[in-house]
C-alpha cells in the first residue's frame, strides 16, 4: 500500500543525508508533507484531518522511515501526541487538533521520563497541586525531540504519592528554558533537546489525564510506531540489497530472507493496528530491531568501503539502526536484544 506519491518520497530521501547530519530541523520535508496532506492523517475529519485507518497511517510512516528516518521520527513524536490529546478532553482536541491537521503548528512528547528514562532515579519531573486545580511543573524533560519547533508538549510528571499526570505544556512557557539541540550520532534534524521546567504553571484545563498510576499504561514507550520505523529503515536496506542481487546473484539468498522476515514483520504490525496487545507489540518491537540492526549491517558489507563513505545511504542506515537500542526501548524489548546479542 503506497499512501504517499513516489515524488514526495523521492524529495525526502534527497535530504535526507543532511537531515541526519545537520541540526537543522527538515523544513523542506515537512513543508512537502504537509503539501501531501500527510499531517492531517492521523486526525479525526471532524478536526480538519483526513482520518485514515491505523494501517494506512502505519504504511505511510513506513515509506517515509524509508526515505528519510529522521523525518519519520520527528513525526512519530508528533503523532504521539496527537494519539493523547485525541484521548483527552474537547477543550484541548479543539485548541490543537485543527491547527495540527493544517500544519499550522506541531506538536511533540517528553514523555520518556515516566518509562525508559532516569527509571533508577528520582522523579526526573515532579508536579505539585496547587488550589483551583492547577499543577506546578519543577525538574527536567530530558528528551524532547523538535521542542523549539513545537507548540505544545505533551508531558508526564510525576506526584509526591507516585501518581502520574498527562498534561500540554505550552512551549511559550518554557521558550528560555530549552537548551540547543543535542549533537546526535545520527538523526540531528530531530533537534532533541532537555526542556527544565523551574516553577512552570500548568492551568486546569491542559490536563489531559490523571492523576493515576501508570498513565501510559504497560507497554510504556514500546508503542506500534518506533517498530514501524524500524521495518521502514530496514526495507530501505533490503530494497538496496535487492538491486545488488542482479549484477551478485550470490547475494539472492540472503536477499530473499531478510524479504520474507520483513513482510511477516510488516503482517504483525498490521495485525496490531487498532489493537491493544502490550506483549506482542513489544515482541514486534524486539524483532524488528533485530532485523534492522543485522540488515543495515548486511547492506554495509555488501557495499563495502564505498559504503563506509558519506553521503552513502548504507553508512547512514547502519548508524540510524542503532537508534532502535536507545529510542523508547522499554526493558523486555532491552533485555531481549541484549540476549540476542550476548547468543554465539
Ligand atoms: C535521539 C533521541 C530522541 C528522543 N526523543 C524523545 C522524545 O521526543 N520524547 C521522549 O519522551 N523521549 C525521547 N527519547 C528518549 C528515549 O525514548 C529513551 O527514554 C532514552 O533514550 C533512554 O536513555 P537515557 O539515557 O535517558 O536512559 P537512562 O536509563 O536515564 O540511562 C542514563 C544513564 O544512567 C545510567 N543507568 C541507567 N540505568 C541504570 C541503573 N539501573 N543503575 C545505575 N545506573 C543506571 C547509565 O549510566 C546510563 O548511561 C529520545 C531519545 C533519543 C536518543
């Protein structure tokens, strides 16, 4: 299923060396997915979105993993927080959902800190109630990818009693508190940076849920969408491997089983979309890792030195890969790669 013209996959791998490489947030792919309607997919009609279906959302975000990783990650940030303001109250649906739907602002998480993040730590941001039903904010978000590019973070803090709370943080209320993008080993353009919050007021009606336990539930940061750009980068690297195969036939073997576990991969993810499965979603999560990681490695040997060389795509593909050891990667998804990688 092929959800976006080939032209604007063709305009976003074009960049997308430099989207990897520069801290420079992607304008030029963003303005060409905005042109596509691709950011309004996700948001209900009634909102000014185009409301595709969960698996077509997913094969679009898997195209665009495929030709431009760093562009598809800040997206899947977006679409995170799209995820939680549709399942919070109309007030904020209204304020935001419109806007997001026409490209007229975007929106990003920092949600880290409640499951993948500072978890031997104290509370990396905690949340105080005050009278009429405000929230003050005191700590930091340590990860927040395209912070200085969105207009409100979706956000999760921590109480005294260990409760968690949902909320929006309007960015203009911490515009001085950002610091600059962090030097990545790859994806740069995601521009991810920690945001301190000294005192920050939060209003009764940015709560988007809790005071509860467990607010993002039990999978955590493992969601459909990091494994989804996983199986993107990945068959970016077996389509590569793909086009050798004519001029190496030796290489056909090989080619045809990384295929075949890519598509049983690429049937799990739709089999989960819409459904809620923590345990097969984060099973999904570790073997798609699996799978990019060794791709990514196949098609840098099959390239060679040449590979081994900027702007080469497969360079680029086996430093992205390793973002999946890092990115939302919650402790079964963490604990089954690292077994994997310690097997003979
Ligand atoms: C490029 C990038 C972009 C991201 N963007 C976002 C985003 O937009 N939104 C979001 O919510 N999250 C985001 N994340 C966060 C991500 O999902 C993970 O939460 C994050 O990578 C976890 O790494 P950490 O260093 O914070 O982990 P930590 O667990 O805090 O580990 C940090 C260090 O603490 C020490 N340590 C860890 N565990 C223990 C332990 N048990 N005992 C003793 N010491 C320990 C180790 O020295 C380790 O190096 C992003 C991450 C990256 C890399």
């Amino acid at each position: 299923m092929t959800v976006l013209p080939i032209d604007i996959l063709e305009k976003l791998a074009a960049g997308a060396e430099q989207a990897d490489r520069d801290t420079a947030w992607p304008i030029t792919a963003w303005e060409a997915l905005r042109v596509a309607g691709a950011l309004g997919w996700s948001i209900p009609r009634e909102y000014d979105g185009a409301g595709l279906s969960p698996v077509e959302i997913l094969s679009g975000l898997e195209d665009i993993a495929a030709a431009c990783l760093t562009t598809a990650f800040a997206l899947s940030q977006r679409e995170a927080a799209i995820r939680h303001l549709l399942k919070g109250p109309l007030p904020l649906r209204e304020r935001y959902l419109p806007r997001l739907a026409r490209g007229e602002i975007s929106m990003t998480v920092g949600l880290s800190q409640l499951t993948t993040s500072r978890q031997h730590q104290g509370p990396a941001l905690v949340a105080t109630l005050l009278p009429a039903g405000r929230v003050q904010l005191d700590g930091e978000i340590p990860w927040v990818t395209g912070a200085d590019h969105s207009a409100g973070i979706v956000v999760g803090a921590t109480l005294p009693d260990a409760s968690q709370l949902l909320l929006v943080l309007p960015t203009d209320r911490v515009a001085d508190q950002i610091d600059s993008p962090l030097q990545l080993a790859s994806l740069g353009g995601s521009r991810t940076s920690l945001v301190h919050c000294r005192g920050v007021i939060i209003e009764p009606d940015e709560i988007l849920t809790g005071p509860a336990e467990s607010v993002l539930g039990k999978s955590g940061g493992g969601g459909l969408e990091t494994s989804c750009l996983a199986i993107g980068l990945a068959s970016a690297a077996i389509r590569y491997l793909r086009a050798e195969v004519t001029a190496r036939p030796t290489l056909d073997e090989m080619t045809s089983r990384f295929e075949s576990t890519l598509q049983s991969l690429r049937l799990r993810l739709h089999e989960l979309a819409g459904a809620a499965d923590p345990d097969r979603t984060l099973a999904l999560r570790t073997d798609a890792t699996w799978l990019v990681l060794r791709v990514t490695q196949a098609a840098l040997m099959v390239a060679k030195g040449v590979g081994f060389v900027a702007p080469h795509p497969v360079q680029r593909w086996a430093r992205q890969a390793q973002f999946f050891l890092v990115w939302s990667c919650p402790r079964p998804v963490a604990e089954g790669v690292l077994a994997k990688l310690a097997s003979e």
